[in-house]
C-alpha cells in the first residue's frame, strides 16, 4: 500500500468520522431542545434554539475533530505514513 492510498483512506474515514460526530451532536441537541422546551414550544423559539444548536454542532465537531487528529498524529506519527500534501516554497 502506497502513501498515497494510505492518505486517501485516511482522509475517507476521517470524513466519515466527522460527519458521524456531527449528526450525533445535532440529534443531542434536537433532543435537549425538545426535552427542554416541552411539548408545544413557540416554533419561532424552537427554530431559534435548533439553529444555535447547530451551529454549535459545527464548533464542537471542529474541536474534537482538531484534538482527535493531533492525539492520532502523536501516536502513530504519521508523518511517516503519509506523503507531505503542501510543500514548503523556496
């Protein structure tokens, strides 16, 4: 397996992983928002709420996903594995 194939897998289950997270954090949020906001909310109100929580989703996705990837990188040294994707300029 070539570093290039190992970087494509690596980027494929990363995406993956991302876009997991993300839809896990959006149905908790969805969940909370509609636990706290009981059983008839004001849907201008709930549309408030399940905006901010997205976006919300998006940070924290971005935080974990920065932590997880420097946690992989230290422990699996990585740079090894994969080929430098941008090159410093001379």
């Amino acid at each position: 397996m070539n570093k290039n194939l190992k970087l494509g897998l690596f980027l494929l289950g990363a995406t993956v992983f991302n876009i997991v997270l993300m839809f896990v954090f959006i149905i908790a949020i969805f969940l909370v928002a509609s636990r706290f906001l009981g059983d008839t909310p004001n849907p201008v109100v709930y549309q408030i709420v399940l905006f901010v929580g997205f976006i919300a989703s998006i940070v924290l996705t971005f935080l974990i996903y920065g932590k997880v990837m420097r946690w992989l990188q230290a422990k699996y040294n990585l740079e090894q594995h994969f080929p430098q994707l941008f090159k410093k300029k001379k």
